[in-house]
C-alpha cells in the first residue's frame, strides 16, 4: 500500500528543513524554489519533493485521520 | 534485470510506511531494502512476497506467472491507481501513483520531473546515467525507469 504524508516545515537552516509529522520530525533537503516556515511538504529519501497548499495538506491529513 | 530488482524499486517508494505506520517492517530492514535498491541488488523472493503481500496479491491476480517483469510492470504502470484508489481517498494517493514524465532540471543527483501539465516535483533516480529529457516512469519522489 502506498501513502503520501504531508509534514510541516518547523525550522530552515540553509538548505535543510526540518519537518514535523504526528509524533516526529524528519530533516529533508530543500532542492531548489522559496521555502517558509509553516509550509506543508511531501518528503521522500531526504529531500524534499514537493508543496502543497496549506488546504491541500490539512485535506490531506484529515484523509490520513479517517483512514487510520 | 532480475524481477526481484525490478519489483523493489517500484515497491520501495511505499515501504516507509511499512516502518512509520504500519510497523510490519523495521528501520534496519528498511535500510537493507534502500541498500538492495541503491546496489541493484535482489532481495529474496519469499521475503519480499511477505512483506509486500498486498501487491504482490494484485499480482497474482493478473497472472499466475507473477514474477515475470511484464507481469509487475503491468501493475503498477496500469493497475497500481485502480488498486490504491479501492482503499485510498484522492488527496493520499495522489503521489502514489505511477505516471509517465519528464526530467526537466538537475540540481546535483536530484532532478526535477515534470507530470502532466501541473505536477512537477523533485526526485531520486533508481536507473544509470539520468539526464535532463528523459522520458520516466515516476512513483511519489523517485524516477524508476527510463521508457
């Protein structure tokens, strides 16, 4: 089964994100394009592959709450 | 190539869920499985078909002979969608979805694949010697193959 979680961006430095998921935080690797703070992404393998609205992303995660 | 190679790298992309969700599989395996995919190396058959029993059942469906690589890129290039749309809602599956595109940048060992007309996204590469044109096949944040 396949599923994509949208995580937070807490904290930037350089070219590294840290990103909050329920229950724990992940750094990933901003590739290229303006990353801010409260910005919702998906992450795969370290890095970070794309952003999503913020509506997006709570979708999302509700999907995620209703699936579980 | 080996279908047990061939049907890692296409199962890979979900099995971080099967270490943070699911909890069917641990970090160490998880990493022999990242190593398998990096090195082209097969892991064993009965080991896979335990752990990614779900598709690995879709398989079965489609033919008896389920290890045949045109067996496993039939499912998850034409059957993968309809099979997580049974259980997934859109928003979740979007990613998870095996579509055809287009390499369009290269930031170091990442590239930037384009999908359609809106779905652009960042990705790793699974095959050698990727460059900027390549035709791919994506899941979620990997290009698997060049078609």
């Amino acid at each position: 089964m396949c599923l994509a979680m949208p995580g937070k961006i807490v904290k930037i430095t350089g070219d590294t994100a840290v990103i909050e998921y329920p229950g724990q935080t992940r750094e990933a690797k901003i590739i290229d394009g303006e990353y801010s703070v409260d910005d919702y992404v998906f992450v795969s393998a370290q890095i970070i592959v794309q952003k999503l609205t913020k509506e997006e992303a709570l979708a999302t995660l509700k999907e995620w709450e209703n699936a579980a | 190539m080996l279908p047990e190679v061939y049907f890692l790298r296409y199962a890979f992309t979900c099995a971080r869920v099967l270490v943070d969700y699911k909890k069917t599989i641990t970090e160490e395996e998880w990493k022999k499985m990242q190593e398998a995919v990096e090195n082209g190396a097969p892991m064993d058959r009965e080991y896979l078909e335990k752990v990614f029993s779900k598709p690995i059942g879709e398989l079965k469906k489609i033919s008896p002979d389920y290890w045949d690589i045109s067996v496993i890129r039939e499912y998850f290039w034409n059957r993968h969608e309809e099979a997580i749309t049974k259980t997934l809602p859109p928003m979740i599956k979007r990613l998870c979805v095996v579509r055809k595109g287009k390499l369009i940048a290269q930031f170091g060992d990442v590239f930037k694949a384009k999908i359609g007309e809106n779905d652009i996204r960042n990705v790793n590469t699974m095959y050698p010697g990727p460059k900027v044109g390549d035709t791919v096949m994506v899941h979620y944040g990997y290009a698997v193959e060049k078609v």
